[in-house]
C-alpha cells in the first residue's frame, strides 16, 4: 500500500443536470472507530455499512497484527472479536496504515495502552504529516516513543506497563489528537482528558458512549470544553451501524447544486453538526438542500438529504466553521468558483497539513482551470464566475483523493473537460466514486 508507481488520470467533461437517488459508502471517522473500538471492547461485534476504503482497511489489518480477528463476513457486515483494552499482542510486523492519518493517530492511542512495542509507517504523503501533535500527549501519559526526525513516521512506540492519566490542553482543534488522548485514557487509572477551545468532530465520544463508556464534556475553567473518559473499565461489545459519510456526499451533493435542474436524493447521510459545515454553507449561497426524517443510528444523528440544483453565489466562511467542515475546502472552493461573486474562506493553515497541502492544490488547480484565485496567510480567496469555470486544465492531486473528486466534479460544472493526473487515491474514502457519479448522469472517465 505504500508505493504506488502508475497514475491513473482521469477526465470529468461538461455535464448536464444529474438526478438519483444513491447511497454513498460509509464514514471514514466512523468506521475507523467502530473497528478500534470494538477490538477495545469484549466480544463480538458486527458491523453493518462499514467503508471498505483503503484508509478503513489499514485500520482493521493493524488490527489483525495485533491479534484481533476483524474480518468481512458473507452478507457484507463485518465481525471484530473484541480483544478488551490491554488485550492487543505484539504485533511481528511493521504497521503500514498507507495513507491513513486517522488509523496512525487513533492507533497510536490504542496501543499506548497495551504493554508491547510496535513500529508503525506510511506511504510517502502520511510519512509527511506531523505525528508531534499526538505523540507529545501520549510521551505525557507514559507512552516511549522514537518518531523519525523527532516529527514523523515511521515511529516505534512502547506502551509502559501502566500509563498516567492526563488533562491535555490541544495546540490544534483536532479530533484525532483528541481521540488518542480519550483512546489511552481507557487504559489509565482516573479519568484522562483534553480541553479544546474549538468543537472537533465528537464520533470517538459518542461511540465510547454506546458501549458503555462514562465520558464527560464540561466547560472548562480557563473557557472551551473539557472532555474526559473514565480509565479501566471495560466496554462492552455491540452491534454498529455506520453512517453514509457526509464528507463523501459533499461530492455528489456540490455537484448537483452547481449543475441547474439536479436533483438527487442520497439517504441516511450523517447530520452531526461537527460534521456539516459544509451543508450550511452550500444552503447560504443558495443551494436548495433538505434534510427529511431525522433519526439515530448506533448514537449519531442521520437524516435523509435532498438537493436541487441552482445558481450559487459567493460566502464568506469564517476561522470558527472549520473544524465542521476541515475536509470540505476543497469542494467548496469549487463550488466557490462556480458561484456569482467573491468566497472568502478565512482560518485554513490546517489544510496545509492533510493528505497534501491543499490549501496550495486547490489554489493551484483552480488556477489551472481559468478561475482567479488567491491565498492569503491562511485565507483562500476565490472569484466566482457566475456559472461555468473555463475549465480545460490538468490538476495535480498529490496523492490526495479528496482533490481528485474535487476537481472531477469542477470538471462538470466547467465548459471544457478537467483532467486530473491520479484517481488511484480516491479508494482510500470512496471506492465506487466515478461509476456512482457516472450513474446520476455525469461524464468521467480515464483519460490517456
Ligand atoms: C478525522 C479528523 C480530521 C479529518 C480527518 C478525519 C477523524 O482530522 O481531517 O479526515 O476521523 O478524527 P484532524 O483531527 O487532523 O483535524
């Protein structure tokens, strides 16, 4: 999974209204989740919907490395045989999550909490991302860790025999940190937690609610919340059923609404709203997006959405938005350039830091595409153009999968083809992606 040697372009050409109704694969966050937390937990679980993106299937072969028996089952659930926090082995093998923040960071707070020593690496583009952010926590709690360069992968770390619980202040508004710190903090004596000024995505929280967990979210004295969990208990093994995953519906659904007369229903997207951010923008700039019989499933909110295709105008998006949407940039940039009007997209310097530096690809892309555009600090400024971008350029994804189908779908609201120079990485969140957006009338296909 770490070297990948062939690019595989691919074309997106002006496209016409698309209509459907499609369901999207499940959610990243997730699924990541549900596979570490039931290997946290005793017995069996099965897990319905969950991603068989490549990032997911990182998350459970680590898993297996590690003596848990995750496996697809016939009917297309998945069964995990929870081994109990401190239960995991040794694994022989170096860990290798390709591209895979979420499976290092989360995992690296699952295994500071076992007594055993593991090497853990990357492909080239995960080998970049900054590891400090949660090794410093976990070295806090205990945790021995040699990460290369002081910063990166591949890292050893060895969990001590008992770990010290912690109140962790984050540096950075950042779920995974926030997660490796609550992960851990199973294992500890006490309670262990985290203050964060800004709300991340809380899917970690509310899935170590539901099996039995006791975490606590408070205002903290100095202002933010602090989130806490309490250590040494035991989580119990239940069934999950994972989302469709609103960051991969933000694909279909920006298209539609840049491509007049669409309509397209997708079911049971999750509605967390340390997730949808970017839902409340489109609506602001004019998108017609509803949201139709709310419910619960496996303790996080979904919801039926619809959406209809129209004439956009520009936003301004302010620091505050980003963690409920810190995945969705790329897209909004696009729909940004689509749009009548300016978009500033202000507070950005995390993006510098995903898969790629997509603050720089999305600018670069666009550019490449005929769209005026901008970076300023940490801003993002786009000027729309009121309907069809010129299109006809070749973008550069940078391993990223979440620039791939950002520009494939600028590539159908634009009047001429875009082409991006790789799709191989679009696996890692959406499998299935061109043959679902193809099926709702769109034209992608590979390009020589
Ligand atoms: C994720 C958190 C976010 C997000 C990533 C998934 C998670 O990262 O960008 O795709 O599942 O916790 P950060 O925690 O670095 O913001």
């Amino acid at each position: 999974m770490s070297t990948v040697s062939t690019l595989r372009p691919f074309r997106a050409f002006p496209s016409e209204a698309l209509y459907g109704n499609v369901r999207v694969p499940g959610d990243k966050s997730m699924s990541h989740r549900a596979l570490l937390l039931s290997a946290l937990a005793i017995g069996e679980s099965r897990i319905e919907g969950l991603l068989e993106g490549e990032d997911v299937l990182c998350t459970a072969a680590a898993l297996r490395a590690c003596g848990v028996p995750a496996e697809r089952q016939s009917d297309g659930s998945w069964q995990v045989l929870g081994r109990g926090v401190g239960g995991l082995k040794e694994p022989s093998e170096i860990l290798d999550l390709g591209n895979s923040g979420t499976s290092a960071r989360l995992l690296m707070g699952v295994l500071a909490g076992q007594p055993i020593r593991a090497f853990m690496t990357g492909d080239a583009s995960l080998n970049r991302r900054p590891m400090r952010r949660v090794s410093e926590p976990l070295s806090r709690m205990g945790v021995t860790l040699a990460l290369r360069g002081d910063r990166f992968l591949p890292l050893l770390l060895e969990g001590p025999e008992r770990l010290l619980p912690i109140t962790y202040e984050m540096p950075v508004a950042s779920a995974q940190v926030k997660s490796a710190v609550l992960l851990a903090g199973l294992a500890a004596p006490g309670s262990s937690g985290v203050i964060e000024t800004q709300a991340t995505r809380d899917h970690s929280e509310r899935m170590l609610r539901y099996l039995g967990a006791t975490v606590t979210d408070e205002a903290a004295e100095g202002g933010g919340r602090e989130i806490r969990v309490v250590g040494e208990r035991e989580l119990k093994a239940k069934d999950l059923t994972v989302m469709a995953d609103p960051s991969s519906a933000a694909f279909p659904v920006a298209a539609a609404a840049l491509l007049p007369g669409s309509e397209l229903q997708l079911p049971a997207i999750g509605i967390n709203p340390l997730r949808t951010g970017l839902y409340g923008c489109l609506a602001e700039m004019g998108a017609e997006i509803a949201f139709a019989n709310p419910r619960e499933q496996s303790g996080e909110p979904v919801a039926d959405l619809t959406v209809k295709g129209g004439r956009l105008k520009g936003i301004e998006v302010l620091a505050e938005r980003a963690p409920s949407m810190i995945d969705e940039y790329p897209i909004l940039a696009v729909a940004a350039a689509c749009a009548e009007g300016r978009s500033v997209m202000r507070g950005l310097g995390e993006l510098r830091v995903k898969e790629s530096d997509r603050l720089t690809a999305v600018a670069e892309g666009l550019a490449a595409n005929g769209v005026t555009v901008a970076i300023e600090g940490d801003d993002l400024i786009v000027e729309g153009c009121g309907g069809r971008v010129p299109g006809g350029g070749l973008v550069a994804t940078h391993r990223d999968h979440r620039i791939a189908m950002s520009f494939l779908v600028l590539g159908l609201a634009a009047e001429q083809a875009v082409t991006v120079d790789d799709v191989t990485f679009v696996d890692t969140s959406f499998p299935g992606f061109a043959a679902l957006v193809t099926g709702l009338g769109a034209k992608i296909e590979a390009a020589s």
